[in-house]
C-alpha cells in the first residue's frame, strides 16, 4: 500500500464472521485490523468478551464518516461492556491496535474519511 495510514483489514460479512471477530486473538499486527461490512445502517454495538487484545473500534457511516470511537478492553467474564455510538447509525464498523486511531487523528465527526477499496 502507497498510501499513509493504509491498514490490510480481514472482512466480516456475513453472522459467523461478525460474531467471531477477533475473539481468542493474541496479538494483531500494527497495521492490521478488521473491517465488519452490514448491508445497511444500523445501530451496531459491540463486546470484547473473550478478545485478547485491546482495540480501537471505528463506527463509520454509509460514507465511511467517522461516526464514534471506543478504546475497548478485554473482557474475561459473562458481562462484558457493550461499546457502541448511542444515537448514530453505522454501516461498518472497523477494529485496530488501541491507540492507534488517536495516533493517525481520526475523530468524532471529524471532516476526514476512510476509504475502502
């Protein structure tokens, strides 16, 4: 990849593939991560139950606007934190390293976008 802040994603489609998501992982490669694609918008929220690695979770619109940002952490037990915007909808969601979506400056909102291809 030719362009700064490219990250090589696995794709998660489909039930299955979303409901595994990075679960049971031990490490996740600095520019790396997981992009959950929905047909439609939606209100989308997410857990870390048995996820290994703390992450940054990406909610973006059907425009791939940055619509909110967790810093989640891993969850061991039955009752996980859900991480979630409260009244924005989002179309994919993506997954990567803890900190890193302050470190390239993506924000809330924000007049940048992701580009999928």
């Amino acid at each position: 990849c030719f362009e700064e802040n490219c990250f090589s994603v696995e794709i998660a489609d489909n039930k299955e593939e979303r409901a595994k998501g990075l679960m049971n992982r031990e490490e996740l490669c600095s520019e790396c991560g997981m992009l959950f694609i929905y047909d439609n918008e939606g209100d989308y929220k997410f857990w870390m139950k048995n996820t290994l690695i703390p992450l940054d979770i990406i909610w973006l619109d059907s425009q791939f606007r940055v619509v909110h940002i967790a810093n989640a952490v891993p969850c061991d037990t039955d009752e996980c934190e859900l991480y979630g915007p409260d009244s924005k909808k989002a179309q994919y969601i993506l997954e990567i390293n803890s900190g890193k979506s302050s470190e390239i400056g993506l924000v809330e909102g924000g007049g940048g976008e992701l580009v999928y291809s």
